[in-house]
C-alpha cells in the first residue's frame, strides 16, 4: 500500500529514496563497448544472440520489414500516431531557432549560425514494453533541425523482429535506417562505427541502466541527450480533486517498471487517504499489476503538507520529471514552477497526454536534473557556430587594448598576434 507521510522538511532523497535502478556494471559495459570497437559486426550480433536471443543475420531492417509493419498495425493506431506526430511537429517548429549578424560596431561584424548535427542515433527501447512514442519524440525534432542522416536502433525480439508499432512510428516520422540492436551494444555501434552501422555524433533517447552507463562512457566520443533515470511524477493536489482521477495518474507512472516513483503532494489529509485506498482498488485492475505494485510499494508516497506553498517549494526542491497541477487555477501556480522537466496543468491534463499527444517532448530530464537540464527539443540537434571579423582599420582600431589584456594574462604570444600585422608602420 502507498505510504503517507507528512512533510518535515523532506529531500529528493527523502521522499524518492533509492529507488533508481541497480547501476549497470561499469566494467562489463565497458567491456561490450570495446568488443565492439574491436570486432564491429560480428561482436554486435553475438551480443544480440547471448541478450536477446536471436542469432540475426543482419542488423538493417529491410524495406520489406518495414512494409510489412505498417500493413499488421491496425489502421487507427497509424492514424492516431500521425495525428500525434501533427502535434508533436507543430509544437517542436516553434523551437526553431535562427542565425543573427552583430554589425553595430564599423568595421567589426559577428554572428551566429545554427548548424544541424551531421549524423544522429535515436536509442528506441523495447525490454518490458516498446514505445512508438519514443520514435515520435526521438525523431521529429531531429528531423525539423535538419539533420541529414537519422538512424535508429531499438533490440529485436527473440523471433529476431522488431516490434511493429515501432517502426509504423518510423515511418510515419520519416525514418527509413532502423537497425536491430539493443543495450549497451547498440550505444557502442553507433559511437564507434561498424561495416554496418554509420558512426554518429550523437546519441538521443532513454534506455535501461546498460544503455545509460554505455552512454556515459562514450560521451566525449559523441555526445549525448542526458542519462535517463527511472520515470517519476509529482502530483500536486488540492482537496477538491477527485482521488480516482489523482490515483490513475500515480499508476500510470508506477506502471512503467519497479523503479519508478509515483509521488503525491497535497494539503489534505482526506484526499491522500483517499487516494490511497483508490490506488489499492485500481492496481489490482492492472495488466501489469506486478511492476505497478513494486513500484507502488518501494517509491510510492503521499505527503501531507500545510498548504500549497510548502507543496511547491517541495516540488522545486525535488525537481521531478513530470509534475501535475492538480488545482482549479493552475496557471497561478505556475510561475511558482522553476524546476520541473514537464508540467500538466489542471484537472484535464493526465501527464499520459504528454507521452503520446499533446506535442511537448517526453524524453525528460530524471533524478533531479531537472534543476539544470531540459526536455529533448529541436535545440539538441543543432550546433551553434560563431564567427567574427575585423576589417584592418577595426583591428587598428583595437589591437592595442587587446595587447595589454593578453599581457595582464601572462600571454605574450597573445599580444603580438594582435599587434604582428601593423609592425613597420609609422604610428599616426
């Protein structure tokens, strides 16, 4: 049964514990990542074998898979998943961001250009459920930065196929370069190049702790999205909701595997006995009571608060991924949000909307990063080059100042570039 407890100047720690799921071990992540890079191909489909117990011929998905994907998928899932990808598009266009020219000073121009990523890897989980969605979020946002080539990599099944919700999702995103790998060596794959799969520069997408830990060590080598914890909601409610509503939500989390952490933050004591006895009654319901109930019973709370400022303060000290407003006015408490990976305001708004529908991202930050990081956007498939440029009377201009700041550092070399090119001439 859900704990409740009452707030006392409760931590992160305090209220999620340590829930995050058991690391992976460092060395034998380490380990696949360099068979990889020694044996390319042929480590990659031994690992699939031993992992996930296929014994695959190739790793590509062909177009003959791909088609008949889309055929087996009922047609309204296909038309619900293309009118997410509408929404998802719509919404991540908006984060579209341009180049600018700085020429207010003479003879002096900089600026800013906005470069996509050359080759991007998206990590698609499968394990104990697979995620079309995760294609959708992945993907479209790569695809509106522009990046001219995409892949994807999400394990096969034991019949050595990939899920076909999951690539009808590719399809309908556009993606056309699926591969057939998981786990760390998938990570591996993709950083480090084989025969047949492209070297990246940069991996995106959740996994479980052997796909966060490989990420983790080849960062540097590509770059990355962020390291992905366990999935977590914070539901901040007040009295007047209904707990069947407040109860569904917390599953909806619990449900996604033992680590999760479904957590709720409300001033009455009436609502979180409520609510707790309702959890009760709707996770023997469940398909996957088994890992709702773990989940449920490890990480799950009710905290009891004074009053809904101590409830927000507790939400921004936590940090969470997904963070509900359950209140009549949500919009005022909202200012109040400064950290939070994503917030679903109102009675209405059941975070599910934002797994799969409503357009903001659902690759969030976890574990607290929400204090400093973002939801996957368009932005973290662009680079940012800058430039500058002097005309020779600009650096005349300023080569002096620029001198004495690179001799106030020690660095003399420094100081002569700037003042090299005017060396002879007559001072005026």
């Amino acid at each position: 049964m859900i704990r409740i407890l009452y707030a006392d100047g409760e931590t992160r720690q305090s209220i999620f514990g340590q829930g995050e799921e058991a690391a992976a071990p460092s060395e034998a992540v380490a380990g696949i990542i360099k068979r990889v890079r020694d044996e390319g191909d042929a480590a990659v489909l031994d690992l699939t074998e031993r992992y996930d117990g296929c014994r695959l011929e190739t790793l590509l998905v062909s177009p003959q898979e791909m088609d008949e994907a889309m055929a087996a998928v009922p047609p309204e899932f296909v038309d619900i998943m293309r009118a997410a990808a509408r929404n998802i598009r719509a919404y991540h266009e908006r984060q579209v961001r341009h180049g600018f020219l700085l020429d207010d000073r003479e003879g002096l121009t900089t600026g800013q250009r906005m470069v996509p990523i050359e080759r991007v890897g998206l990590y698609v989980p499968g394990g104990t459920a697979a995620y079309p969605s995760s294609v959708l979020m992945n993907a479209i946002p790569a695809m509106i930065a522009g990046c001219p080539r995409i892949i994807m990599a999400t394990p096969p099944g034991p019949d050595g196929r990939i899920n076909a919700g999951i690539l009808a999702a590719a399809q309908v995103a556009g993606i056309t370069e699926v591969y057939k790998m998981g786990g760390a060596q998938a990570v591996a794959a993709m950083a480090y190049g084989t025969n047949s799969v492209p070297r990246v520069d940069k991996i995106v997408g959740p996994g479980n702790a052997w796909v966060a830990e490989a990420k983790r060590q080849v960062y540097g080598q590509v770059g990355i999205d962020m390291i992905a914890g366990p999935s977590e909601i914070l539901i901040i409610a007040d009295g007047a909701s209904d707990p069947r509503h407040v109860a569904a939500d917390l599953l909806s989390q619990a449900e996604h595997d033992r680590q999760a952490a479904a957590v709720l933050v409300t001033e009455s004591e009436a609502l979180a006995q409520a609510v707790q006895q309702e959890v009760e009654r709707q996770l023997v319901t469940l398909p996957r009571q088994d890992i709702a109930r773990a989940s449920i019973e490890r990480n799950g709370k009710i905290i009891v608060t004074r009053d809904m400022m101590e409830a927000v303060d507790m939400a921004n000290r936590i940090a969470p991924e997904h963070l509900e407003l359950c209140v009549d006015a949500p919009f005022d408490l909202l200012p109040r949000i400064v950290n939070a990976g994503s917030v679903f305001l109102g009675r209405w708004c059941p975070e599910a909307m934002g797994d799969y529908f409503a357009g903001p991202n659902h690759t969030l930050p976890t574990s607290g990063t929400a204090r400093f990081s973002s939801a996957l956007s368009v932005d973290d498939f662009v680079k940012k080059i800058q430039f500058s440029y002097y005309t020779k009377e600009a650096l005349r201009r300023e080569k002096d100042g620029v001198a004495l700041f690179a001799r106030m550092e020690g660095l003399e070399a420094h100081a002569r570039s700037a003042l090299s090119r005017f060396e002879g001439e007559e001072q005026p």
